[in-house]
C-alpha cells in the first residue's frame, strides 16, 4: 500500500520500544522526576554500546602477533560479537518483561564490564569467550534503550533519539582514538588497553543504579504481531539494515589493520577510524531529516550507500595523501545509512507495535546476517595475503543493499497489523 512520508512528530511518536506489547507503556505519562539522572544515565550508557567493538581493530595486529593468531582467527574474532548483536537481541523484551529494563540493563552493563575483563586477561580463550560476552551484552542493551527513552522522555523523543545516537558514535570513536596511546602508555601492553574500558561501564553502573529502584507499573495488556516472516517489505528492511551494518563493522574490525600495512601508524590509523566516525554524528542527524522531505528514502539511501562506497575503495586504493578526505566521506555516508535503516523500521510501520516487532526482526537478523562482512574480510586476507581482493567484498555488499535499500524505501507498510490479546 502506498503511502505519504511520516514526517518528524509521527516518527518521534513511533520510537521503537522494546516492551511495545505492553500497553501500559505505550500510553502511560513521562516519568518527569530525577529526570536529569536518568538523562545522564542513558548517556552514559549509549557511550559504552560500541566502545568493546572499536577498541580491539587498532590494536588487532599486535593482539594476533602476541597470541599467534591467523587472519582467519583475527576474522572471526572481528566477527563474533556482531554475530551475537543479532542473536541475543531477541531476549531483550523477555528479559525486560521478567525482569524490568531498569535492571536487566544494570545487570547486563556488569556483564559487559565482565567481557571486557575476560578478553584483555586471560589469553586467547579468554578473548573470545569475552568477545561473545560483550557482544551479547551490547546486543540486548541496545534494544532495551530506545524503550526506557519511549517512556519517560515521550515529549523528548525525536531529541533524546539524536543525544541516543550522538552518544553511540562519540563512544566508538574514543575508544577507536584513544586505545592505541592507552596502550603506548602502559608500556605497550594491548591487554591493558582493551581492559581500560571497564571502567566507562562501572560507571555506567554506578550512575544507573537509581533507576533500578524506581516504580514503572505492571504490564497487563499484550500485543501480538503475525506474518512479518511472509511480508517481502519486512525482508527488505531486514536486509538492508543487515547489509549496511556488515560494512559498518567491518570498518570496526579491518579498516585499521589495512591502513596500518598501507604505511600508517597504529595511533594514525586509531585517530583516523575516530575522525570517520565523529563525522557520522552530522549526516546521522541530517540524513533521515531530508529523507522525510522527499516521496519516499530511495535517493536517500542510494546517496549514502556510494559515499560509504566511495569512502571505502579511498582507503584500501587512493594514494595516502588523501586518506583523511576518504576516511570523511566514509563517516559521511555511514553516519546516514545507519540512521536509515532505523528510520525506515519505523516509516514502514503502521504502529509501534508493529515496528517494535520489525525492529526486533531488522536487528535479530540484520545484525547476525552482518557478521559474515567481518568474517569474509579476515578469509580473503588468509587466502591472498593482501587487502586487494577486499574490494570485491565492498562492491557485493554495497550493491546488495543498494538493491534491498531502494525496495525498502518505497513508501509502503508492512502488510501486518498488530492484535490486542486478552490476559
């Protein structure tokens, strides 16, 4: 069914919500007190989603030389946590309506803060298994948030989404900067720079601890959504956020190791991953602003899906010279994709609970679909023994999402409507 564009205030009161077949909390008032500490533990919170992914690709060379690993194993080492994004994010409701949010995202932070501690520590084992902990950890806690923003900042929505994304970025670019010279510090040692981060997550913890203790009503009325599996717009959404995520962390996970053997320091190439991602906060908050101007996303997301392209073949080709304007034009492009593809979750939605339910759909297989971009990166690089042939990597998955990106911009619902259940 076609349809108009939603424009800003629709899309701010359809911000997909973890717990959206819980009725109550689609239509209870904003929680307005200790307003400000809640604020500043969401922020705080956000800022530690991607720092565990950003913080190990500087580092990844010096971590495979000291543990022996091949790039296969360094591959799927990038992979794992992505792959577990898309795994554990279908737990998140069931653990918030068990539960509550409050405290499974206090509970989850400490498992993060665990993760940390177990892969900076203890071995090669203790990388991996703690690599899986931290991707499992940020997988749930990422679904978790955009609810509790739904909630208690309803008339906020649309800005606290932007401060949301504002600190997701800013997170994985410190940590992309700053964990090399972390690193230097400390006397070289790469098990120190990946364990600093456990700190950012303590206090995370200590700052959320408040919110366990607040009261947030019972939960009676449920929701049922039926046949997204059988709806092809669903698939194309699903496979567009899963394609552009697959690029997204494959410039986590490789992009520092390819400028590093094309002549660039660890910290130059740290910095330079940090740069490409602080220039994501413009065109994440530009980007589906202008999308919603236009008839429906399809230029939008063919625009921003050939700077990430362009931006990517800049680093693994162009001259060195000119790797900082390349590194620019790819934060430019993934800054709006990303902002995309949670943006068309909720314009081909018809309501929240639908679009809870797609999101669920989007992230649950968009992000395990996304963890073979990694993998596929680390196999080729074993097989060649270079970078080159990783652009034909770029080229399939930029043109798959292309494709899946201009069937999800069309502006069209999802054919699905969401039921009331009786208790």
């Amino acid at each position: 069914m076609n349809l108009k564009a939603k424009r800003p205030s629709e899309l701010e009161e359809l911000l997909i919500d973890a717990e959206a077949d819980d009725d109550m909390v689609q239509h209870s008032p904003p929680v307005v007190s200790r307003a400000w500490l809640l604020l500043l533990g969401l922020v705080l919170v956000a800022l530690n989603l991607r720092p565990a992914l950003s913080s190990l690709s500087p580092l990844l060379r010096d971590v495979s030389a000291s543990l022996g690993l091949s790039a296969a194993k360094a591959g799927l080492l990038t992979t794992l946590p992505v792959l577990c994004l898309g795994l554990f994010a279908p737990l998140a409701p069931i653990l918030a309506r068990r539960f509550g949010a409050e405290r499974v995202v206090l509970g989850i932070l400490l498992t993060l803060a665990a993760g940390i501690i177990l892969r900076s520590a203890f071995g090669e084992f203790g990388l991996f298994a703690g690599s899986i902990m931290a991707g499992a950890s940020i997988g749930i806690i990422g679904v978790l948030l955009p609810g509790i923003v739904k909630r208690d900042f309803a008339r906020q929505a649309g800005t606290m989404t932007g401060v949301y994304t504002m600190a997701l970025c800013l997170g994985a670019a410190l940590a992309a900067g700053a964990t090399v010279p972390i690193s230097h510090y400390f006397g070289d040692s790469w098990n120190i720079g990946l364990g600093f981060w456990i700190l950012p997550a303590l206090v995370a913890a200590l700052f959320w601890l408040p919110q366990v203790r607040q009261p947030h009503g019972a939960h009676p009325v449920a929701y049922r959504v039926k046949g997204l599996l059988r709806d092809p717009l669903a698939w194309q959404v699903t496979l567009y956020m899963g394609l552009q995520s697959s690029l997204a962390y494959i410039v986590f996970g490789w992009v520092p190791s390819i400028l590093i053997d094309r002549g660039l320091s660890a910290t130059e190439a740290g910095l330079m991953l940090s740069g490409s991602i602080i220039v994501q906060l413009f065109s994440a908050l530009a980007a589906p602003w202008l999308a919603t101007r236009g008839k429906d996303q399809r230029l939008a997301i063919v625009v921003v899906m050939l700077l990430t392209l362009a931006g990517l073949f800049g680093c693994l080709f162009a001259p060195l010279e000119g790797l900082w304007g390349w590194a620019i034009l790819l934060g430019l492009g993934q800054g709006g994709t990303f902002s995309l593809a949670l943006t068309l979750i909720v314009l081909r939605s018809r309501d929240s609970h639908v679009a809870a339910n797609l999101s669920s759909m989007a992230q649950g297989v968009g992000y395990t679909l996304a963890s073979m971009g990694p993998l596929a990166v680390g196999v080729l690089h074993d097989w060649t023994g270079g970078w080159g042939a990783t652009g034909w990597v770029f080229a399939v998955i930029g043109a798959g999402a292309i494709i899946t990106g201009c069937g999800a911009g069309r502006a069209r619902y999802v054919n699905v409507r969401s039921e009331k259940v009786s208790p």
